[in-house]
C-alpha cells in the first residue's frame, strides 16, 4: 500500500498462520509514495513494516540486533514492541536522524552512555 501497510492479500490475518512471512518478496512502496521521505536519509520504512518480521522471527523482550540502522526504523519499531535493538550505525550523520525520529516518536530523549 501507498501508506507503507499491508493490503488483505498479504496481511497475516489472511493466512493461516499469524506471523508466517506471506511472500518470498515484502513490498513496500517508495518512501516518497507514503509521504514519510526526509532529505537525510534516502531510505525511510514505516516501522509498521519491520514490526511485522519482528514479531515473525523473535518473542517478547528479544535482543534485535540491527548492523545497518540508518534511519532507526528497527529501534522504533523494537521500542514498540518491548523488544532490545543492538544497532549499529557508521555514519554520524544517519544516527542522528535515528536519534531524532526515535525521540520525535517516543517524547523522550535520548542518553548517551559511556564505558
């Protein structure tokens, strides 16, 4: 769908198993198409989307470990979900917006913690 969600065909309530993956291939639209594009990140997925393989592969209160995080769509979909996200990020410039979109969706700020 344009808004980033699942239609009927693919949705887990419309097979038999309520967190099976439907499709060998996940489609998402263009970020541009469900109106979330920024500028500081070419790659922006409603959390939607990946709460979806979240609660497929892990249960309650699992690590999730994110290697690429970019725009942080994993970290707010592990906060919605009661999950822990590990995530790793190489540019200064991405994990700030993880940071901000984390903190525009949660109300909260974030801590950095040091060694």
């Amino acid at each position: 769908q344009k808004d980033g969600s699942l239609n009927e065909v693919t949705s887990p309530d419309k097979i038999g198993q309520p967190y099976k993956v439907p499709d060998s291939v996940i489609r998402v639209g263009r970020e541009m198409a469900r109106g979330i594009h920024t500028e500081s990140h070419p790659a922006v997925f409603p959390p939607e989307f990946v709460e979806f393989l979240i609660r497929t592969w892990s249960g309650d209160g699992a690590i999730v470990y994110e290697p690429f995080s970019g725009s942080g769509t994993t970290i707010i979909a592990c906060e919605n979900l009661g999950r822990l996200c590990r995530a790793v990020e190489i540019s200064a410039a991405y994990c700030a917006v993880a940071l901000q979109r984390w903190a525009d969706h949660t109300q909260r700020t974030p801590v950095l913690l040091e060694a």
